[in-house]
C-alpha cells in the first residue's frame, strides 16, 4: 500500500527539495562514507561530515513562499513530487555503492549485515557495574502485584490512600445564548435609534446578520464558545486558592495572610485591566520593538501560568451535553505548582529563572533577545505579573514585621504611577533600569523567602488527612457592552453593532467576557449562569490483589547494535562497545552549538535534513538484508548532562527516537542515550533496562484463576502531528499529518502464559480530510491482524475532548478525530464477529498517602468511577484507572503521583458497533470479558516498565506515540526560514513509500 500525496493543496505553501538534494548527491560522488574495521565486524559510518559539507553550500529554500506558513513538509510542487523518487533513489544507490566498494568483490552487503548479527543471548550477564550491552535478562523478579483501590465515601479520610481534588465546571442555558445575544441587541438598538425609521433600519441590519453566517452575530457566538472555557478555567485557579484558604486549619499565621494576599493580587489584576475608567491604549506597553496590550494579554487564560505557586487544572475527566436544558459540562484534576525546579529550564526553579528571563544583564535574558523576536512581550508580561504578585514594602526579616502588611500594599497605584509610564515609553534603557529595580525590589523584600513559606503552608493544608466538604461556586459568563460599536454611523457603514475586534481578532475579544460572581449585570450584553464544584476525593484499599511473573522472551532473536557516538566520547566507546559487533556513527557535537560557534540557522536546517535523511538511507541499505522482527538496540553516547545538553546530541537523540519508529515497522528498533558523565551501576542498569524494555515478554499469574480466558487481543495506539499548516488556517482540514501508530499483540498459550510483544509500528502521511475518515494505513493493519485471527481490538488515542460550550456546534461527532464514527465504521467493514473497543485515556494527579507501600493499583468498578466523572447522556464512560506509587527523582520536589484513566464512549457507534459488546468488553463490572481485557490492558503497562529495580506498571505506556514526548514531537526542528516546522518523520515517510515501491 502506498499513499501519494498527489499535489500541493492550494491554501498551503509548497515546497520543492530539488537544489537540497541534488547538492546531497553531488557532495556523496567520491566520498566514502563507509569504513570497516580491521577485522570486520564493525561498520564505521561518516554521515556527519556530509551533512556539514552541504550545509555550507548555496543552496535554493525549498519554500516557494513563509508567510503565514506554521509548518511545511511534504506538499511538494506538482514538479517535485513527479523528481521526488529518481532523487531519493540517486542518493541511495550512490550510498549502496560505497559500501559495496568497501566490501569487495567477494562480499554481499546481505552478506556482511548477517556476519554483524549477534544472537540476543549472548548478552545475557550478571548487572552492569560498567557500561556495556551485558544485562541479566534471566534475573529473577520478585512476584509483581496489583492492588485494588475503592472510592468509598463513608470511610475517614486518614485511613485513604490517595488523594483527588476534582473539579467541575458547568454552564447553563448555552442553547438560549443565541437568543440572549439578540435581545441584548435589540434593547441596544431602542436605546441608541433616535427615530423609528433609524430604528427599523438598523433592526433589518441585525436581522441580516443573523442571517449570515458569516457576519459578527455568528462570529461572537463563535468567540464565546471557544474561548470561554479557558477563562472559566483561570477562574477556577483562583477559586481553589480560595478553597484551600476557607479549608484550612493551623496556626501559621504568615502562611494564611501570603495565600490571602496572593488571592487578594490576583483579583486586583482583573479590577486593573477591566477599569471602565481606563481607555485600550492606557495598556499599550513596549519592550524590545515588541508591543503588547495588557489588557488584552491578561484576558487570557494561561497568564497565570507563569506564577511559581498557582493553580493548574490538569486531566481532561469527562465532558458532556444536557440538549435538552443547554448544559455543558466538564471535569478535570486539580493540582499546585510549587516553584519547583524545571529541567527544560536548566534546573531553575521557576522563580528564578523567569527573574533571569526580565534581568537585561543575564545570558538567559541577552540570548533569548537575540534569537526570539518576540520575546519583549515575554519580559513584559513576567514584569507585570511578577510586580502585581510579589511587589512588596514590608521585610519578613525584619524585627518588626507583621505579615498583615502584606494586606495593605496597593500594587495598583505604584505601578499605574511608577511603573507603567516607564514601559509605555520609548526608552528601553530606562526599561532595563526599571527591571533592574524590581529585581532588586524582590531580594530586598524576601520575596523568594514568602514563595518558600506559602509552598509550604499550602502542602500542610494538602496533606490533611479530614475530608475537605465540597464547595460550589455560582458565576456567570457575561458579554460586556464594550463590545459595542458607540457611532452609529460605523454600524450602518459596517453593518455590524461591534467593534471591528470582533471580525479582526477573536483572542483581543477576550477582553470583553467577563466571569463574575452570579448577578444581575445590567450593562452586560448577554449572560450565561454557569458553577464551579470542587471536591475531596479519596481511595481506599481493599483485600482484592493479584500476583503475576513476567520475563524476557529473548530466545532465537538476532541483534545488530547501533550506535550514535559523539568525537568526544570515542575513548568510552571503545573501553564499552569495541568488542561487540556493530555499526558506528560518529558525529561532531559542536555542529549546531549556540551563537557563532556552531552553524548558523539556515545552515544548521540543511545539516538537520541531510543527516536525518542519510542516516535512514544508510540503515535501509542494510536492514533490508537482514530478517524482520531483528532486534536493533541503537546506544547513544552524550557528553552533556540535563542542565546543558549540547544541541547536537539532542538532535541526534530526537532523530535516532524518530529512526526507531521508521524502522520498527519491520523490525524491534530502541534508542537509549548515556550520559557519559553520569555513569554509576544504577544509571547504567536503569539505562539498559529501558533499551530493552520493547522486547517480547511473558507472564503468568500465581494463580491460575486469574489466567484471561480471551485467547488474543490487539492493542492498536495511534496519533498523528501536522507537517503542513498555515497559521490563519483554523479548518484542521485544509493541513496534511503525519499519522503515527503502534501496534501490541497480546496471546494467552495453553499452559497460562501470556505471550505480549510489538507488532510493528505505523506511519503515513494524509491530508486531514482522509485522515480521521479511512487512513488506508490502519485499515490494512485491522485487515491484517484479522486474517491471523485478532477478533478484539483496543484501539486507543488521546481523549477527544473539546473546549467549546456547544453554543454553535451542531455535528455531536465533530471533533472526535480518530474516534470519528467513520473511521470506526471503515475499521469494522462488513465483518460481524470483529469487537472493536474505542477507548481514550488522559492523566490527572494526587497526592499518595505516607502509609502506601505498594506501587500498583487499580480501579475497575465502573459504578464508582462513574462519580469521578458523571455524564447524564452516558456518552463518555470511565472504566479503568491505573496508579503506581512510584516517586521520580527528588522526593521534596515530586509532592503528586500520577493516575492514568481510561474512558470509552458510548451512543455514538449504537449503527455501527454494538453498544452491548461495548459494555460487555469494558464497562459491566461482572462481565468475565471486561476483566480479560483489563488483566492483559494492565500486562501492558508493566511490561513498559523502563527500570531495572522496583518493577512496577509503566503510568503512561503511550509516550513514544502520543503527548509531549512522542517521537513525532521531538522530529520537528526549524525550517530554513525562522519558526516554521520541519516535520522530520513525515519527511522520511514520504521517502520510506519511495523506497518500498
């Protein structure tokens, strides 16, 4: 099967890789990037010097245009696309050539591959205390465990083991917001026509603009349903500091006054920026040749975010619609940031490293200046955030402090009176000088110090044992009158009664929808009552446990090692690795550093895409020699730790991710990096534990009578990224995908064992239209398992959730993506004895109780799991919950675990699938089948488990396809042109049809 992206889309910019990839093939002609050792047994390859050589050449942008452009991959010209195979094949076959020159005449390329495969056992060895392939696959481990946990709201809360703040947001009346938002116009209208033929016009200018669909009436409503449930969402943060606050107990008197005041800051930015008194443009700052409106900024939701103590709403729940009544409703995991060190940040707390973002003089602050050319609106919203927050006259240090201080001090007027005129100038100078002082304002005023105390105070309150009560919170969504075109003039040349925001820029729209305490609001255009619950939630254990065995199936499996090792690591390649056989690329890992010592971003683009397109083609070559199902354990070697990766081994860590799914469709492909740095016998153990934890496993349960009857069961996981949008573009239609998916059989033998291994992965491109309709790639893969005799599918993507009110939206299955009923429909075909099973799942977290000793738990009963997220069309069921007890990294830093949940839906297949199979297979707590498919659903987890001590279930088994680590996600790298994305594995998509023709 091969899916051809037959022309470039019209409303997406095009691309043609002629000039790229002819200069890669030139550059190929007399290198020899191929090298053997003196005895033949390791294949040394030189991509990397390639890849810089083309890089500093002339070379034409593939991109026929970058405005607008969001991300550009595969939408080649009509003209490229017919070159496209002829100039993938050249480069190939230049490359086959070499290796062939370095082999001889007497010797294959099948032939030699072969020589360099090493049976799995071999490797078999007592633990690592040095780095090397040896791992104890045949180590004894001890029974793993699960325990079943219960949602028992009678017993005490001291006697839980974990613990669940659940939040629900609910909006009424949503199907009567149309008719409200005409009425408030209506009553505009009497109020501002100054005659009654003045005012039978401008009725028949509304009356057409409800009408059309495209006029600002439908526009607003539109508006409204998007972006609503995001401030609905920063509402909620505010409330829970509220119901932390009303909830707690103690004695700590500057801890209670720190989480006031905070509560008490936040409140006076939204008076700030919604003073009536106060025109638009008295927000209007600049830093930076950036300008930003902080009225406008501060109306979204995510400002807070940047805070280092503050709510997060975290774990899509549930959702469902009441048509009837026009209810909407959502639940979601709540949860506190704590100020704690982030990675990604280069081990800074939060605080501090968004004071170094505002400090003129740090390296954090300089390069980011230098290579974001946005980020002065960064600097001025941490600036304004942080000073509203933190700003403070009163020491915690001093002898006489009193922390109802804190209380008195209005941030309000220094900042419209000090601050502000500052940053509306002009003088960035004197806007530096101004960061410098509220730095200097912050260390002279502890603030950190205050950060400290209320993380504190607000772990205490968590960590309570008693049962908080629920609390309920009634608001309203208001539609502010400033919405409104004042001339009546511009309303009858625009025919429109709003603002040109309204047609122009929905995100500035946010200013004028309000969420208030629950009241009469006269001056607002329209309202919708809608209520904030939040709740205590806890588990408690129960008596029902299970124990299993599980081990590696390595028997009869060849290897072929691969690694990816940096120049400057080459003396620890050798001490580790030079007695196996193997294939080597050695790389240069300053390539692509920061600044002028590495390539510059034209440059380092071209590097990218060469080395990631040779280093497929060379492995191809030689994979295609060898049986499928090998094992492929590709090793990298770094040099840098967390806090400083160098650029260039990062790269290569993502790509050698991305290359092991390419190539896992036929083959057992992982990548696994070390640290050379920080190599001990735990990291090293822990290390190789991971590298081989996509090996085939079996299990079996002590006692047999929790041996599944179900003799298969196919898991079938899938995703997908964009690899070419536009940035206006909003039709998630008009932009191609790259669909990305995996592949997990599950067979129970006669004797009890259960056999659980990867069956291939996935990958194709398609415009989306096709995507969520019939992917052939996935219809061939349910095709094929069901000729080797799979009749039960658990077929898994991320939760389909939405964030709109339903105001507007009129297809109930809009918006399921790979849970469209379509899609499912094509899965099935005409065959009856096939059980597909839809199934999503999301995380949310708690806190875990200091008397668990476990770290496996789950919860099953759907009738208890049906509080966590009630839904009165029964349209989306949770069913499964999965929680391991497990703490990573440092505990004081690690305050919340994880839980994975597990949801399906239900009326929305009733013509396709049978909902009874549905019950039956995942939601009938006494149906033999549903707990067959949750046994062999757990296996899976634990057979993810990455570590080599402590063997638990794997939280989030999907990683490598879905969320913020998937490979997909880690193949984007910037195009030639600024911040367009280069999706580098629909690339080599593309190329894999190619090759496989």
């Amino acid at each position: 099967m091969v899916n051809v992206l037959n022309q470039g889309d019209d409303s997406l910019v095009t691309l043609d890789y002629s000039d790229l990839l002819e200069k890669i093939s030139q550059t190929l002609r007399g290198k020899n990037v191929f090298r053997l050792s003196e005895n033949s047994d390791r294949l040394l390859i030189d991509i990397d010097e390639v890849a810089n050589e083309v890089a500093n050449l002339p070379i034409q942008n593939p991109l026929t245009s970058a405005i607008g452009v969001r991300s550009a991959t595969i939408n080649f010209t009509p003209q490229f696309r017919d070159k496209f195979p002829k100039l993938i094949r050249n480069i190939r076959d230049y490359l086959r050539q070499s290796l062939e020159s370095n082999l001889g005449k007497n010797t294959s390329i099948n032939e030699f591959v072969n020589s360099l495969i090493t049976p799995l056992e071999r490797f078999q060895g007592n633990p690592n205390k040095k780095l090397s392939f040896t791992f104890a696959f045949n180590k004894p481990i001890p029974n793993l465990q699960k325990q079943k946990l219960s949602l028992d709201r009678q017993s005490s809360g001291s006697a839980s083991l974990l613990k669940f703040h659940k939040l629900t947001i609910r909006v009424q009346n949503t199907n009567q917001f149309a008719q409200q938002l005409r009425q408030g116009l209506e009553n505009y209208i009497e109020k501002i026509a100054e005659s009654e033929t003045e005012s039978e016009d401008l009725n028949e200018i509304l009356a057409g603009m409800v009408r059309s669909d495209r006029s600002d009436f439908h526009r607003l409503q539109r508006i409204v349903d998007t972006e609503t449930l995001g401030k609905l969402k920063k509402e909620a943060k505010i409330r829970y500091l509220e119901y932390l606050r009303d909830n707690c107990e103690t004695t700590d008197k500057a801890g209670r006054i720190y989480l006031q005041d905070l509560i008490r800051r936040l409140r006076l930015i939204e008076t700030y920026i919604n003073d009536p008194s106060k025109a638009d443009d008295h927000y209007e700052v600049n830093y930076a040749d950036t300008k930003i409106n902080y009225r406008e900024v501060f109306s979204r939701s995510e400002v807070l975010d940047a805070l280092p103590i503050i709510t997060i709403v975290t774990g899509n729940l549930g959702e469902s619609t009441d048509k009837n009544q026009g209810g909407r409703e959502f639940v979601f995991g709540l949860k506190m940031k704590f100020n704690n060190a982030v990675q990604a940040l280069g081990g800074d707390e939060v605080f501090e490293y968004n004071l170094k973002l505002i400090n003129p003089t740090s390296k954090e602050h300089q390069e980011e200046l230098q290579n974001k050319p946005n980020f002065g609106a960064k600097v001025l919203k941490i600036a304004f955030l942080y000073y509203f927050a933190f700003a403070s006259r009163s020491n915690p240090e001093a002898e006489d402090y009193n922390p109802d201080s804190e209380l008195e001090y209005d941030p309000v007027s220094v900042f419209d009176r000090r601050v502000l005129p500052t940053l509306r100038s002009s003088d960035d100078g004197e806007k530096n000088e101004l960061f410098l002082k509220l730095l200097e304002g912050f260390e002279k005023y502890k603030a950190k110090s205050k950060i400290n105390k209320l993380k504190q105070f607000l772990k205490d309150i968590i960590e309570r044992q008693a049962i908080l009560p629920t609390r309920n919170y009634p608001i309203q969504i208001g539609v502010r009158n400033g919405i409104l075109e004042r001339d009546i003039d511009s309303i009858f040349s625009k025919q429109s009664f709003f603002q040109d925001v309204v047609a122009n820029n929905p995100k500035e729209c946010l200013r004028y929808i309000s969420i208030d305490e629950s009241h009469i609001d006269e001056t607002a255009l329209c309202q919708l009552p809608a209520n904030i619950t939040i709740e205590d939630i806890r588990y408690f254990p129960t008596q029902e446990s299970q124990e299993f065995k599980m081990g590696y199936e390595i028997t009869n499996l060849g290897t072929l090692p691969i690694l990816w090792v940096p120049e400057t690591c080459m003396e620890i390649y050798k001490k580790a690795f030079m007695q196996h056989k193997l294939i080597l690329f050695r790389y240069n890992n300053r390539r692509l550093d920061d600044g002028n010592k590495g390539l510059d971003s034209t440059k380092a683009f071209i590097y990218r895409f060469t080395f990631s397109l040779l280093g497929y083609l060379c492995l191809n070559i030689l994979l295609e020699s060898i049986p499928n199902n090998s094992f492929i354990p590709m090793v990298r070697l770094h040099e840098g730790d967390t806090k400083n990766p160098a650029p260039s081994e990062k790269f290569v860590a993502h790509f050698a991710k991305s290359l092991s799914h390419l190539l896992s469709e036929k083959h057992r492909v992982s990548s696994q990096g070390f640290r050379i740095h920080n190599l001990n016998e735990h990291s090293i153990n822990n290390g190789l534990s991971s590298l081989y934890s996509v090996l085939p496993k079996k299990f079996r349960f002590s006692d047999a009578s929790n041996t599944p009857d179900l003799k298969k069961l196919a898991i079938i996981v899938v995703s997908s990224l964009e690899s070419d949008a536009m940035k206006s573009n909003k039709n998630r239609f008009n932009r191609i995908s790259n669909l990305q998916g995996e592949v997990i059989g599950i067979n129970r033998r006669e004797n009890g064992v259960i056999d659980l291994e990867i069956l291939k992965t996935l990958s194709d491109n398609y415009h989306n239209e096709r995507l969520y309709r019939d992917p052939p790639i996935l219809l061939d893969t349910v095709n094929n398992l069901y000729e080797d005799g799979y009749r039960h599918f658990l077929y898994i993507a991320q939760a389909p959730y939405t964030s709109t009110l339903n105001i507007t939206q009129t297809d109930e299955n809009e918006g399921l993506y790979f849970m469209s009923p379509k899609l499912i429909e094509e899965l099935k075909g005409n065959r009856q004895d096939i059980k597909i099973y839809p199934i999503f799942f999301d995380k949310y977290y708690v806190r875990r109780s200091r008397n668990l000793h476990l770290n496996s738990f789950y919860i099953q009963d759907t009738r208890q799991l049906y509080d966590l997220a009630t839904d009165p069309s029964q349209k989306v069921v949770m069913f499964f919950n999965l929680f391991n007890g497990i703490t990573v990294g440092k505990k004081e830093e690690r305050f919340y675990n994880g839980v994975i949940s597990y949801s399906t839906l239900l009326k929305v297949y009733s013509d396709i699938l049978n909902d009874t199979d549905i019950m039956m297979g995942l939601i009938n707590d006494d149906s033999t089948l549903k707990n067959d498919i949750l046994q062999y659903l757990t296996l899976f987890h634990f057979s993810r488990f990455e570590k080599d001590s402590n063997v638990s279930l794997k939280l989030d088994p999907y990683q490598n396809i879905i969320g913020e680590e998937a490979f997909s996600k880690l193949s984007v790298f910037n195009h030639i042109r600024g911040e367009i994305g280069f999706n580098s594995l629909a690339f080599l998509t593309e190329v894999k049809q190619v090759l496989n023709v």
